[in-house]
C-alpha cells in the first residue's frame, strides 16, 4: 500500500496514510523524470548523507521550498519521484544519496547549508 501524496509505502494492513492523512493505493503513477510542463529534469547528485534523519530533515525543507528532490539509499529511494522498494538502487559507499534537477542545485545547497552547517559540508559533492 501506498500513499498517492508522500510516496510512502506501507503495510496491508494501514489504510490511510499517517502523515498526510490520504486513502493508500495498492499501484503509485509512474512520475518517472516528468514535469508538469512535459519536460525532464536532469537529475544530479549533490550530496550524500550518513543518516536518514538528516535526509529525512533535508527532504522536507527542499519540498516545503518546492524544490524537487529525491533521496535514494540503502533501503530504497523516497519522496517527490520515488517509490519505496527492494529492487531500488543502492548508492555506492551507503548512505543516502540527495539527487535534485541540475537547475536546482544552487538553491538546494544552500537550503541543505543552512540545515546541517558544517555536516553538509562534509556530505556535499
């Protein structure tokens, strides 16, 4: 089961997302690299993360600044474009890897600077 909104999947059991409060799906879209307009985004990676706490954090504030991102790690890749699952990449190294559009790269920078200071300065590529 998934949720249409946050792309999260979760068990058979749960009918309605926690967090967004949407009715599951059992099949989410295909929202491959597609924009609203018709275009795709070239994907780049910027930076990876050692915790999911901080990719989660990351995530969040990108969204909340409508910046697309996406985060792909050990357990599968989630958010905006993502779906959760086993057959997933998994980036080189571990970790959890922050992937925006190439347009987008300054601004997520800066966004990710400002959230984790000096530890992005170390997860930053």
């Amino acid at each position: 089961m998934f949720c249409p909104k946050c792309r999260y999947e979760y068990t058979e059991m749960v009918t309605v997302c926690p967090d967004c409060n949407e009715q599951l799906v059992t099949r989410l879209p295909d929202e491959s690299n597609e924009r609203h307009d018709g275009k795709s985004y070239d994907w780049v990676q910027i930076g990876r993360l050692t915790s999911d706490q901080y990719a989660e954090m990351v995530l969040e504030v990108l969204h909340s600044k409508d910046i697309p991102a996406v985060i792909l790690g050990g357990g599968g890749h989630f958010g905006q474009t993502g779906q959760m699952g086993p057959s997933s990449a998994r980036p080189v190294g571990g970790g959890f890897s922050l992937m925006v559009p190439r347009e987008f790269v300054t601004e997520a920078n800066e966004e990710a600077q400002i959230i984790l200071g000096d530890d992005w300065n170390q997860a930053k590529l």
